[in-house]
C-alpha cells in the first residue's frame, strides 16, 4: 500500500539531485550526490536505486510507500518507448529506462529530458506559475531549453525541441557546419553565449589587452588568465567593473539575439532564465535591454527561483499531471 509518496530524480552530468515529496510535491527528504559513473546501464540503475533506498530511509519509508517517480535525464527521451538518446554524459545512449528500471520499481514513471523537468518545475512553483507559453533557459556549462505552450511541453517530432544550443546567431558557414558535423561540439549559439563561451571571450579579451594578474578579473581567478572564468566575470559586472562589464556585452548580445529569435517565433508570456548567470540581477536587466533591439515583441524575462530543486520538482510534477508520459505497471 503507498502512503502518496513521490520521488523526483534529477541526472546532470556531475551531480544528481534526489527528493522525496507529498503529492503537492512538499520536500519532506533530499540528497545531492555525484552522478553515479557506471560503463554499464544496469549497474547504473542499481546503484541509483540503492540512493533511493538510502534516501527513503532517512525518513522511515521503503520503495513501497512510493506512488510515482520522475526522473530527468540529460538526452532526448522517447516519452512512448522509455528509450534515450543524444546523452553523450552518461552511457545510456539507446537504452531502454523502463527495461532498467523496470527490476527496481513497479510504479507510475514519469521520464523526460532534464530542462523539460525544470521547465516543469518552475511552471508549478517558480517563476513560471499561472504562465500558459513560456520558454525556460539553462545557462551553464552549456545552454539548455524547453518550451511550454498551452500549459503543456512541446517536444517536437524526436522530443528534441529545446536544443536551442544549435541556433544560428552568427553567419560563418564553415564553421556552423564543422560545429554541427559532430553532435558532441558545442552549437554556435552555445559556444558563444554559455558560461563556457563567456569563459573563453573573457580570456580572450584580457590577452589582447595585455592584462596581468594585478589586473581585479585575473586576481579574482587566482592571479592566472587561463583560470579566468564566467563567474568571475559576472561577480565583477554585477560590482560595477567597467572592464568585466565590457566583457560581457558581445556574450549578452548574442545571448539577447538567441531569446528574440525564440521569442518572434513562439510569443511566450515569459522567458525564464535557470542556471548560475540567473543570479546576476546586472546579467538580467542588460539582456532584457539587449533584447528590445532584436524584436519589438514585449516579453517578461525573468529568473528562475527553484534553483537546483527545478528539476526534481518538475519530475515530481510530471508523474503526477502528465499521463502521456506515465508507465504503470502491475504492482
């Protein structure tokens, strides 16, 4: 007999966020680990459920007061079949999730890419609530999205709507199609306006410019230009250094360019802004000026509020209100 508990799993590629819920998805036990590294699917989803016994112990509980779980995952998955694909992190690509899973637990399933969960997550609790179109962005290491329009996730012919990473923002043909010739590279629009981007531009920049490590972005980074990276910029902008804020308006400006071309093709209420560069209020307000001059079309941009909970609030939610993505099976 379960007792109404929900599970909400959250895969990136180096940690793994795991929570335990009511069903108005209330945290009532959570864990941060590692994401488990395993050549094998099966030895993967037995450790992974040996996380969730040791979580559900925390509170008393085994896999049998369990109602549903949802999992995020980052790749494309086949919401029909269970199987995933595109997931160069982890060695799941072509798997079958039910078939692994399917040892473990008995339950409702909810499977889904990992930005669609947090786009899921802040449209039930965050800053996308009462939203019916809105666009939700991850910006770190790369540059995630989903899309939700009329309440619901749009996932596109091969649930891959959302891979925003491959946008055009520049028109350099041979590079566009040297970028794109392997799935692993970073997409154009990725590769100039993640973190990662702001990474490389800002080293860039402080070269060209000679600077040394007295210089306060490179003494921010330990005294080395080559450690420099977006979040040392980013504090530095958001303080009011004219030269970190130099640095960050070619990334803005593409960035901005990115979101307006979202934005006159799909006409969202909201675009939500998740990752680290969301807790920059200056990274925010210029990418909301940077915007009104690629599109007249008026949209809230807003950041995200769940912080790293996104996703597995967003799981929760979907095994509790998306039954096109549930697999039930005889308990």
């Amino acid at each position: 007999m379960t007792v109404g508990l929900m599970i909400g799993i959250d895969i990136g590629g180096t940690k793994t966020l795991m929570i335990v819920t009511d069903r108005n998805g209330a945290i009532l036990a959570q864990q941060k680990q590692p994401t488990i590294q395993a050549e094998q699917p099966s030895t993967f989803f037995t450790l992974l459920f040996e996380q969730v016994d040791q979580l559900l112990a925390t509170i008393d509980r085994t896999i049998i007061d369990v109602e549903g779980i949802g999992m995020g995952l980052p790749g494309a998955v086949n919401i029909e079949t269970g199987v995933i694909t595109h997931i160069p992190a982890l060695p799941l690509d072509g798997v079958s999730l039910l078939e692994q899973i399917q040892p473990f637990y008995d339950g409702a399933l909810y499977l889904d890419n990992d930005v669609n969960v947090a786009a899921l997550g802040e449209h039930w609790q965050g800053a996308g609530i009462g939203k019916k179109h809105l666009i939700m962005l991850t910006v770190g290491t790369g540059i995630g999205g989903a899309v939700i329009l009329h309440h619901q996730l749009f996932r596109g012919a091969d649930y891959t709507a959302g891979e925003v990473s491959y946008l055009v923002v520049d028109h350099q043909p041979e590079q566009v199609s040297s970028a794109t010739a392997n799935s692993h590279e970073f997409g154009r629009f990725e590769s100039h306006a993640s973190g990662t981007g702001i990474g490389v531009y800002a080293r860039q920049w402080l070269t060209e410019h000679r600077a040394d490590h007295t210089h306060p972005i490179v003494e921010h980074a330990g005294g080395q230009i080559e450690q420099v990276n977006a979040v040392d910029v980013l504090r530095l902008a958001q303080a009011g250094h004219p030269d970190a804020q130099q640095i960050m308006t070619v990334p803005i400006d593409y960035m901005a360019a990115g979101i307006a071309n979202m934005i006159s093709l799909l006409n969202p209420e909201c675009v939500v802004i998740g990752g680290g560069v969301a807790d920059s209020s200056y990274y925010i307000e210029q990418l909301h000026q940077r915007i009104g001059h690629f599109t007249p079309i008026q949209t809230q941009l807003v950041p995200a509020v769940l912080g790293n909970t996104a996703g597995a609030l967003g799981a929760v939610y979907g095994v509790l209100h998306h039954p096109l993505a549930i697999y039930k099976h005889s308990r």
